[in-house]
C-alpha cells in the first residue's frame, strides 16, 4: 500500500486524512483521521479517529478510498 501512498510521511505529519471505508453489517462510512501506525507484513493501520477521539484498527482490505486533506 505504501508504493500508492505516503504512508510514514503522512504519520509524521500528523496529517488529517479522509477516510472512506467498507465494513460488513455496517456498509460505507466517511471517517476524518490520522494514521499512527502500519503493518506491512499484516495489511493492517491504526488510525485516530479525530471525531469520536478513539483509535480504530483497519485492515488493507476494508479501505475504499483514503486521501488527504487540505
């Protein structure tokens, strides 16, 4: 994922993202978070979600879309 984004550069920038993902039961949501941390090995990111101020544990598979904001 990280050859598509920047990940570590977007961590260290702390840098506000949109975040549009696809869970089962729950459908597409729209969240506004910040990248902590990635796994390459397990497809997986911790987010914070800005929001609700919790942490959210995402993997590669459920994202739909994921930009960032200006």
């Amino acid at each position: 994922m990280e050859e598509y984004f920047p990940l570590q550069d977007w961590i260290e920038r702390n840098q506000l993202l949109r975040l549009t993902i696809i869970r089962p039961k729950i459908g597409r949501q729209t969240l506004h978070v910040r990248l902590i941390s990635y796994d390459k090995n397990k497809q997986s990111l911790l987010f914070y979600d800005d929001d609700r101020k919790e942490v959210i544990h995402i993997v590669q598979n459920e994202i739909d879309q994921i930009e960032a904001e200006d």
